[in-house]
C-alpha cells in the first residue's frame, strides 16, 4: 500500500501543485470540531486571548493542555469572542 | 535431579562446577544453557515449587523514596520467580541504549548492541516468540488491516513488541531440569552467606539455609547470583564480613543506580480519520504481537529526550485505574489477585472491538529511567526470618524524567499535525513539570541496575563479562547488570545478557 507519506515523498510534481491546493483552500475556515468540543473551544479562545499559552514553533503552540496550530487557536479565540 | 534443603539433614556439603542463585528468568536460562555441559551444576531456589506465603515475606522490604508499589507484590520466591506473574512483553533494548549520550549521566554499556542482540534468538526460544525480524514493516508485511499510523519515522515509528505465551519457566523448564543428571535444583535454599578467600578475591564457599533451620555449604569453581536487581545487591552488600562495605562495593556502587521503567496514563491521540488500530489493540494473552509508538533515536539524540514508548488504546475502554492503586501490597493477595484476573482474561474470548470505530486514544508510556545514583538499595536494621538484613528501597527520579515527558508529548503532538495525523492533548502535569507527578505514576515491576555494568571498578560494579570487579569467580546475571534501562520490558533482554554470561563461563569451566 502507498502511504500518503510516501506519496508525498516520491511525487516530483508536489512542489508544482501543493501550492495550488493551498490557495483552494485557503479561503476555508481552519476547522477545529473535529477534536475539540464547544467547551474546548471556548476555554482555549479565553486562554489564548489571556497569552496564556506557549509556543513550540513559529506556528504551534501548546495551550490547555492541546498541540495545535496558530490557525486553529485564532479560530478559537475567534469563536470564544463572539460568545462572549 | 531435585533435592529439597527443607527435609535434607543438617550440613548437606556439596561440590560443583557452577552454583547459580535464584531459579528465576535469568537463573533457569543459565542452566537451561548448561543442561548438556557434562558439568556439575546446583541451582538454588528460595522457595519450593508453589508459592508459599512464608517464603514470599523474606521479599519484604521499605520504600522510602518514590511512591511504588509494596516490594514483596512486585517479585515471586519460588522456582520460576518472577516469570510466574509475568506479562510476556517481549521486545529487546535498542542500539541507542548501549550508547553513551551526552544527554544521560552515566550512560554507555561497555558491551555494543550487536555484541548483546547475537543472544536474541536463543533468549527468544526461552520465551517461546519466533526468531524472525524485529523490523515491524517486513513483520507485518501482508497481514490485514495491520496499518502504522502514518508518522515521519524519523521522529516516531511504530516499535514491534511479540507476546510470550507467557512462558512461567518455573513450570515449562522444571521437568528438564529435575530429570538431568548433571543439575541439582535445590529449593528452600535460600543464600544466606558468600565466603571469599582469605585474600579477598575469590569465592570458596555460599551457605544456604532454609526456613526450618537446615544448612547447606556449596564449593563451586564458580557462582551466578541471579535473584533479582533488589536480592543480588541485598546479598552483596550483608556479606561484609571480610570487605566491610560488602562484597564487589569497594566504589560505594553496590544497590546504587536502581532503576524502573516509569509507567503511567499520559495523553491522548484524536485521530484526523477512522483507521484501523489493530496493530495497536492489546489484548492479553490473545494476541501474538503489536505495536507501540516509539520516538526515534534521531529524535532522542536532537532533544536530549530519554527512551519512551507509547501503548494506544481506545480511550473510551480505557478507564483511569493503574496498577499503582489496584494492587494489594500483601505478597499473597497480590499474587492471587494477579492469577485470578489472569484466569478470567483466558477464560475469556478475544476482544470482538473494530479499531476503526474509534478516534481518541490514551496513551500509556513505558520510559526509561536515567542512571542516578541516589536511586538506591540499601540495607535496613530490621532482619527477616534468616536474620539477614531487609532491604530498603530509595527510588528516585530526575528531572531528565519529566523533562522527557514534556518533550516527547511535545514533539508527538507537533508531529500529528505535520503529518495530518491528528491532535494531542496531555493533561497539565505533563506540560508543567513543576508540578508533582500524578498518583497514577507505577512501574512495570521492573528491577534493574544496581549491579550495574561497566568496564572501570569506579563506575560499575561488574564488567563488560557480568563478573564482580575483583572477584573472578563471582558472577551476576539479570538486569541489575543493566547499566541504562531502555524502555523496553526488560525479560528477554535480561536473558540475552545471560546467555552471554553462559558462553563466557563455558569457556572458562571448559578451559
């Protein structure tokens, strides 16, 4: 079986069109349902708007407890906010 | 043949070849090796051929250190010792193991792992596992919905564990041995005295004693202690008639360096997408092999992170228990407590559970522990039945430990999202290691270290042939030889090292 992994890997034209799915999908909202339960959210957008967080790199962080991604905790804040 | 001290009359003197101490994992291993030597060679039991209650509180012992569990529920005294509870894991260390690491204390093993894995097959035969690869990807080459998660394998792979039946070598290896001719298996031989030569460098004689009063005196040409990480440095260090400190503890080094593997609930996965976790899927004694996530050795060396694994199962069937706060301290309950859950579970048929239906799972790690010296055995005032002084127990961690954990979470988690894998979550104590650690923290049961090997007497206190600094004729065999952990279940490695031994002594028995 190929694995997506080694997809990626061995694919030459990755360079070529990885960037164009990206502008596909740029415009689409970070989704974060899939892990995380509306109470989740809520807490990391209060935590992330409160900087209480860390960050792993440039775009991950880790924040009550998650390793997410910079995107999905400004969707949480996003989320908490209008809440709010 | 089968003799027992219990009913032999007063001063029983015998004279062999090899006496090795303790009929456990590494003992029964080394004589299961000479069974066709043509050499004479006693085996000395503690216990009989049952457990016995009496017999299991000479295991007694205090734990002033770390919480752990009750010393005489973690370790058997009868013939078979502690493979008669054993939970069958069978994985060997890794080559990063044997390594000196800037990043670890006191790391590197004066043997290398190639040195070490030319034992695996005979050591795997013992546990009845199959000699084929350790390589998970060509294990599992063909075999259905047996599906890695698909992670950088420089960062984490998934690490192949095979399950032993489990072998009780008390039970599979008594028949042969009792039956030859050339091994005498004494039980209710319990070691009480080692006499070394009077300038100290050899051993003449062991005496053993049995709970009723009888004695027993064994002249070898040469001796294997062989009853365990706690027992083995217990032993060394009450025989201080003749070097005051004890016997091979001329450095001070003797019960120090005690090691476990930490074991405790962590994190959990949420994954992206439904896939199958078969591979995954523990399921005790109906499963021939699976897997564990591992971190790669790349990944240890770049973030100075001790040896992990990871078990994964379904979090909703994973419950919050640990051994830690489920196991009786009484020697006995616990043992029945073990063979009566054991009973249930065979009885039982294998888990009917669709991986596939399942996106969370817990994660529980198997770590290694950093060599440290204030993690120790040392000896109580208190005396058992046979007047030998208890051992105490000082488990200690460092922070390497939590640190490690911290990192490893860390590097998992960033790992799920490169990968698009899926999420991590870790409760607080595992990204904030100024907290304390949890109360569901245990061990896996494991004893290592406190004869540890290295090659200069001021570092180890056996060398890279697992005899005692000092005394040629005195060997040990078991993972208190161990000089790291690793994070795998130590058995199979402990036998691999004690196969090695065996060939050693067979040079020199045969010379």
């Amino acid at each position: 079986m190929i694995t997506r992994r080694m997809f990626m890997r061995s694919c030459s034209l990755s360079a070529v069109f990885l960037p164009v799915l990206a502008c596909v999908t740029e415009d689409k909202e970070t989704d974060v349902t899939w892990f995380l339960s509306e109470t989740e959210i809520t807490a990391i957008g209060k935590a992330y708007a409160q900087n209480s967080f860390s960050f792993i790199d440039k775009d991950m962080l880790v924040i009550s407890g998650w390793v997410i991604t910079l995107a999905e905790a400004e969707v949480c804040k996003k989320k908490y906010l209008e809440s709010a | 043949m089968h003799k027992d001290l219990a009913t032999l009359t007063n001063q029983h003197t015998v004279t062999c070849d090899l006496c090795i101490v303790g009929a456990g994992a590494a003992g029964i291993s080394m004589a299961m090796d000479w069974l066709d030597a043509g050499k004479n060679v006693v085996l000395l039991e503690a216990g009989g051929f049952e457990f016995d209650v009496e017999t299991q509180s000479l295991n007694n012992g205090t734990n002033i250190g770390q919480r752990y569990y009750a010393l005489p529920a973690t370790r058997l005294r009868f013939f078979g010792g502690t493979t008669m509870h054993w939970g069958g894991y069978c994985t060997p260390l890794d080559p990063i193991d044997f390594e000196a690491r800037p990043y670890v204390l006191h790391s590197g093993w004066p043997i290398s792992f190639t040195e070490f894995a030319a034992f695996l097959p005979a050591a795997s035969k013992m546990v009845e596992i199959d000699n084929e690869t350790w390589d998970l990807d060509t294990y599992i080459a063909g075999k259905e919905n047996y599906t890695p998660l698909d992670l950088n394998p420089s960062v984490y792979y998934s690490k192949l564990f095979k399950f032993s039946p489990p072998t009780r070598f008390g039970t599979k290896y008594r028949k042969a041995l009792v039956a030859s001719t050339s091994i005498t298996v004494y039980t209710h031989a319990n070691l009480t005295d080692i006499t070394l030569d009077e300038e100290g460098k050899v051993v003449e004689k062991v005496q053993a004693k049995s709970l009723n009063g009888n004695k027993m005196t064994i002249s070898a040409n040469h001796y294997v202690l062989a009853m365990g990480a706690i027992q083995n440095a217990r032993m060394l260090l009450v025989n201080n008639k003749q070097h005051k400190q004890g016997i091979g503890n001329h450095n001070d080094l003797v019960g120090r360096y005690f090691m476990e593997h930490p074991e405790v609930k962590t994190g959990q996965i949420f994954l992206k997408r439904p896939q199958s976790m078969k591979l995954y899927f523990f399921d005790y004694t109906k499963i021939k092999m699976y897997s564990e996530l591992a971190i790669a050795e790349a990944a240890q060396r770049a973030h100075g992170i001790l040896n992990v694994t990871a078990a994964l199962h379904p979090k909703k069937l994973s419950g919050d228990w640990a051994w830690i706060n489920k196991l009786p301290e009484d020697g006995k309950e616990s043992y029945d407590f073990w063979v009566q859950a054991e009973k249930q579970i065979s009885a039982s048929p294998p888990s009917d559970v669709d991986t596939k239906k399942y996106l969370a799972y817990q994660m529980q790690i198997r770590m290694e522990q950093s060599p440290n010296p204030n993690s120790r055995i040392t000896l109580d005032s208190k005396k058992d039945k046979l007047g030998i002084a208890e051992p105490i127990l000082n488990w200690q961690l460092t922070e390497l430990e939590r640190n490690s954990i911290k990192d490893m979470h860390t590097l998992l988690g960033k790992e799920l999202i490169q990968s698009d894998v899926g999420r991590l979550h870790a409760p607080e104590w595992v990204f904030d290691t100024s907290l304390e650690w949890p109360a569901t923290l245990g061990g896996g049961w494991h004893h290592l270290g406190t004869t540890r090997m290295h090659n200069d007497p001021k570092k180890g206190v056996v060398d890279a042939n697992c005899t005692i600094h000092g005394i040629n004729n005195l060997h040990v065999a078991g993972s208190s030889c161990f000089t790291t952990a690793g994070a795998a279940n130590p058995t199979l490695s402990l036998i691999a090292l004690t196969l090695r031994l065996s060939k050693h002594l067979k040079q020199l028995i045969t010379k």
